[in-house]
C-alpha cells in the first residue's frame, strides 16, 4: 500500500560545526532510501521514491544507480525497487 506520507531529512541533520557536508547528506539519503524501501514490500518506483523523500531527481538517480550497481537493491521488471 502507497502513503502520502513523505519523509524528509532533517536540514540539522546535515550540518556539522555550521558546515554542510555533502557526503553526510548523501550518506543519510541512502539510509533514507533503504528506510522507505523497506517500509514497502511491494516496492516502489523511481517517481514515488523521489516524491516520499522529496529528493531532486538527478540525486536520486544518482544514488538509487550506485546501490543498484552495488547489489544493495534490484529493480523489477514493473520498475519497482
């Protein structure tokens, strides 16, 4: 079952001494990513993993191809992760 619910990273959340790291933020993306993932067990689709964690597109991409390529996730012939 697709919620509505969206679960946004935590802005604070990436900020360390008042600096923005990127590698921590992409590292929390990716736990993101798996969180979402895992509350679904039908999976979800690109569009619908994007729009949950209102992440831009290209990021998403991004992260959801490199854990593709490293085996942590499968995409199924419907789209779904």
């Amino acid at each position: 079952m697709v919620t509505t619910n969206q679960v946004s990273p935590n802005k604070s959340s990436f900020v360390e001494d008042g600096r923005s790291s990127a590698s921590v933020k992409s590292a929390l993306r990716v736990l993101l990513i798996i969180e979402v993932l895992a509350d679904e067990q039908d999976g979800l689709t690109f569009v619908q993993i994007c729009e949950r964690l209102n992440l831009p597109k290209s990021s998403a991409y991004a992260l959801l191809q490199t854990m593709k390529e490293r085996g942590h996730l499968d995409l199924d012939k419907s789209g779904r992760y």
